[in-house]
C-alpha cells in the first residue's frame, strides 16, 4: 500500500460521508431518454460572483454545470478559461473554499469537477472524491490524467461515489475509443477539435464523425465540447450527439462583467435553439 493511500485511508476514511448532489448518469440519461438535447454549462470556481453565475445558468436550462477548479497552468484550456482561472487564483480561491461555497447552495442539477490532476494528486485521491461529494459535485473530469495512469483515481472516485467523465478527441483510434467510453461515467465527453478549448468561428466537420464514432460504441450520454460560441453552433454540435458544453463563451462574459441574468440570458438562447424554438 503506498504512503499516499495510508495517509488517506487514516484520515478520511472516518465516518461516514455527507452525500450531496445528484448523481449525472441517471439524471443525463433521464433527460435523454426523454428526447431532450443535453446543455452543459461552465463557470470556474471562485472567480467573483461566480455563484450567481451558476444559479442563473440552471434557471436558464442548463442540465448539468461544470465546475472549474482553477490551476495555475491549465494546459488544455484556451485564453478566455485560462484568465478565468487567474482571476479566481487572485482572489484567494482554493479548491477547499470553492467546494465550501458549494456546501451552502442547493443546485438542483449534477455538478461537475473539471480540473487538473496536480490538485487531485496533491489532496489525495480518497481525499479529493469525499471533497468533491461533500460539496455536492458528483462527476469529475481530469483531461491531463492519461487513460494508462487513471485506474488508481477511478478506483478512488468510484468507491468515494464520483463519476469519471473521460474524453475522447478526433484523432482517437477506434480501441482506444472503446476503452475510453467503456471505462468512462456520467457522459463521454467528445472534444470537438484538437487543440485547447475556445471558442471558434466555426465547427469541424471531425466534431459530426466523432460524435457518430461516439453514438455507435456507447449507451452513455454523448455531449461534445470545445469551440462552441452560440445557438447555431450548439446544434449543429448536437446534431448527432446527445448534447453540448458551453464554456468560454459563458466565460468571456462574466470576465466582460456581464451579470447572472445576462449569461442566463446566454444559456437560455442555446437552450432555445435546442429546443427548437
């Protein structure tokens, strides 16, 4: 057993866990199963005002928040996250704090984690998934964790009540994509491009023939990601996946200083247009 997991096991496996949240799997499959496109929202974690944010993203639709935990080298995410990330850092944010902010709210959608493994490794992996449970998030994404050293962590995860979303690119091969959706929880998240997140003037065609890759190995939810600007864009994403994420977008404008009701206002126009109407 290694060092790591003694520490761990002595210090948070003591009592038992306050569960919060709702699971994303069942709640995602739920909504469909009942022929509603997915909408995934984004918002980073202590970035000021960001719990406003967050509320005026599910009264406007969203399905499911990510939750960014900030890091100070954000190697997958564009420019508009990554000075998300700095203001949130500037401001005291700490992965503890932001999941106490999350502790006083009632989101009545699944939360989930997106961060990078440095702050998962650094808490510990038992540690990180009863923080992240205690605070109400029940999924994780770690993008920088490759499919080969995650076991350890989706073991922890999955005991601690975590669901593990893993990533798929363009460029994946069709085995590696059937690992990956095999061994993924909640949702399979499909990058729409390669390259860091942003959003872009328009989508690949590679985003249509992954997220069919995608529709034709899994039963999880298919939710694809990555360059999604707006309405239009959000469908044709969808198109033949089962729903998107909307993040720099969202981002852009609370760094701009927009209000809550103004990125509800946001959301609620993809969520429109997924609708269709």
């Amino acid at each position: 057993m290694s060092t790591e997991s003694s520490v761990e096991e002595e210090v948070w496996d003591k009592g038992p866990v306050d569960e919060r949240g709702l699971l994303v799997e069942p709640t995602l499959r739920a909504a469909r199963d009942s022929g509603r496109k997915l909408l995934v929202g984004y918002v980073t974690g202590g970035l000021p005002g960001w719990i406003d944010h967050l509320a005026a993203m599910v009264d406007a639709g969203a399905d499911a928040v990510e939750v960014g935990i900030p890091f100070s080298d954000p190697v997958m995410d564009g420019p508009t996250i990554q000075e998300a990330s700095l203001r949130a850092l500037q401001a005291g944010a700490t992965p503890p704090s932001i999941l106490e902010e999350l502790r006083a709210v009632d989101i009545p959608v699944p939360l989930v984690a997106m961060t990078y493994y440095n702050v998962v490794a650094r808490a510990g992996h038992r540690r990180f998934a009863r923080l992240l449970v205690e605070g109400g998030v029940r999924g994780a994404i770690v993008p920088d964790l490759p499919l080969e050293e995650s076991p350890e962590w989706e073991r922890a995860a999955r005991v601690g009540g975590v669901e593990t979303t893993l990533l798929v690119a363009p460029v994946t091969p069709d085995d590696r994509l059937a690992e990956i959706c095999a061994r993924s929880h909640g949702f399979v998240y499909g990058v729409n491009l390669m390259g860091v997140t942003g959003e872009r003037a328009s989508l690949a065609d590679s985003a249509g023939i992954l997220a069919r890759r995608l529709k034709a190995a899994t039963d999880l939810p298919v939710v694809m990601g990555f360059g999604i600007s707006g309405p239009a864009q959000a469908v044709d994403a969808a198109a033949d996946a089962d729903g998107v994420v909307v993040a720099s977008a969202l981002m852009r404008l609370a760094l701009g200083g927009a209000r809550p009701a103004e990125v509800g206002a946001a959301v609620a126009a993809v969520r429109a247009a997924l609708d269709g109407s």
